[in-house]
C-alpha cells in the first residue's frame, strides 16, 4: 500500500510530486479476515477497509523489496520479429527496512543508472514471515502476459515527477528502460502509459499524455502532424545549428521538440550561446538507455539535421 502526502493508503498505482512525500505501508490480513495496518485508512480495490493496528497483529517479521529492471536497454524487435520481450525485474532488498510497518518510497535505481534525483518510477513488494510460514505481496511472477512485457499493477507501483509541468511529467518514466518499439494493445494499454519503459517517440507523447493531450503513441515519423514546425536547420563547425542561409536557430523554449531523423528529445535547458540552439543545450530523451538529460552534443544525434517543433495547443490540452 502507498499513500502520497495526506491521502489514502491505496493498493493502486500512486503518483506523487517531489514535493508530497509517499509513505509505504505494510498491510497483513490474518486468518482471510481481519487486516492489520499502521496506515490510518486503507483503500483495497477501490473500497476503504477497516482495519487493525498493525502492532495488534500476531507475532511477524517485515522485509521490503524494490520491484526493479535489471537493464536500461530492451528491444522488441522490429516490424518483423516485433514481440513483447519480457523486461527483467529483479527483487532488490532496501536497507534499513526489517520490521519497519511504513517506509518513505525512494524511486531511485539500484540495478540501472540514477539519473533522476529522487524523480522516476519504482515498483515494491513487501514481505512477511512469521514462523516457517513466509508471504510477499506480488512481485516479478506477476506478469501481464499478452500485450506487455511489464507486470500487473499488483504490484505496487510509485511514481514521483518532478512538477506539474511537461517535462515534470517526463521525469515519471526516470528509472525505467529505454524499449525499441515500445507498444501496447491499445494506447490505454501501451507499455509507455503504464510506465513500463519506452522508446524515443513514445517518451516525449507520454509527457504530453498525461498533461490531457488526444496524442497517439507512435513513431519519430507521425510526430510532424501533432507538432508545428518553428525552425529547421544543421549543426555548424562552431556547434551553433543554423538554417540553409546561415541563420542560427533559436532556443525557443524547454519543453519543445529537437527532431532528428528517427530520434526526438525536448528541449530541457539552455545552456550553450544563450538564447540560440547548440550542441551544448539539455535535451531530455531516451536512447539505449533509461530517460536522462544530456547535452545534444552528447546524444548521438548532433551531426543530424534538426527540426524544432512544438505540440499543436488544441491537442496539448485535449480538445
């Protein structure tokens, strides 16, 4: 169970901000019948629970996992080997955690590179022995099965972003692998939606996605036509990206996209020439790797040419 702030213990997948604490709690039901919990009120399956003092419970032992990928790089092959490839989660014991009831939800990566800074997506179990008799709450069996590669949201799920704006929302996806050919069943379903990992194209609709956008995930290729252009152009010898008459680009503002030729990113800070598009501008994107925040020159695009395009605001907001 994971309550973000004052909220409900929820068995649900909880999304918090960095600044709302998330509190992780152990809840036991004894004998199918009467649950024992330190969290105040409990919410399983939508319905509250009463429920017990957790100190009231028999005689048990607590330990906690995080739920975690074993890799930052996955493939579901291509168009004609495509597959949902099982991503490799892994228990991972967190420290200091024996017999604590509650624990605050710490998202970073233990497994893969932390890039996030308290910001990403993490799974927990938690489990519970008391005698000979050991149980865990679900953990890497709990597989989907068709149309994922992740695991069901039994597992419980955290995640934390960084605010409430765009690139907030892709802070989400921090922690979670890069997937070639991330898809799903039906976007509802789509691996990106439920934070599973996601491929270049899919990372910067997800942002969009959960800021109310009608946006499909798809490829680098339909993205021109959920998006206007606002500059075009190639990187020079001084790392300045002019357009065809020598003119420098603008740094138009974070959040919009750099579209290479089948790679995108959005633009996360200004860092080179100020006010002018550089190889040495943060760019956020997702790569053979978990999403980070890179200089472009570091990408592996920067010798690409490059289109600068914003979503279409009536998408954006959903109308």
């Amino acid at each position: 169970m994971a309550a973000a702030g004052d909220a409900i213990a929820t068995d649900q997948p909880v999304y918090a901000r960095a600044d709302q604490p998330v509190t992780l709690y152990a809840a036991v039901q004894v004998d199918g019948k009467t649950w024992f919990t330190s969290a105040p009120v409990l919410s399983i399956g939508g319905k509250r629970i009463a429920a017990r003092p957790l100190s009231e419970a028999p005689a048990l032992a607590l330990s906690w996992n995080r739920i975690e990928p074993a890799s930052a790089n996955i493939s579901n092959g291509d168009a004609s080997t495509f597959h949902f490839e099982l991503i490799d989660y892994r228990p991972t014991a967190i420290d200091g955690s024996t017999n604590a009831p509650a624990l605050r939800a710490d998202v970073r990566p233990t497994l893969t590179p932390d890039y996030g800074d308290g910001v990403g997506t993490m799974r927990y179990q938690v489990v519970v022995r008391q005698g000979a008799t050991t149980i865990a709450s679900p953990g890497p069996e709990a597989r989907r099965g068709r149309g994922s590669g992740g695991v069901t949201d039994a597992v419980m799920r955290v995640s934390i972003r960084r605010d409430d704006t765009y690139l907030g929302y892709l802070t989400e996806m921090f922690g979670q692998p890069y997937i070639w050919g991330s898809a799903g069943l039906s976007d509802r379903t789509h691996e990106s939606e439920r934070l599973e990992g996601s491929d270049c194209a899919d990372f910067v609709v997800y942002g969009a996605r959960r800021m109310g956008a009608k946006i499909p995930y798809s490829w680098t290729g339909a993205l021109p036509g959920v998006s206007k252009l606002l500059a075009a152009g190639a990187r020079a010898t001084d790392g300045v990206y002019r357009d065809s008459r020598g003119k420098p680009l603008p740094f138009t503002q974070v959040g919009d996209m750099v579209l290479f030729p089948r790679h995108v990113g959005v633009l996360a800070e200004d860092r080179g020439v100020p006010g002018v598009l550089d190889d040495q501008d943060y760019m956020m994107h997702t790569l053979f790797d978990s999403p980070k925040a890179q200089p472009i020159a570091d990408s592996g695009y920067a010798d690409r040419p490059v289109e600068v395009r914003r979503f279409i605001p009536s998408l954006r907001r959903g109308r």
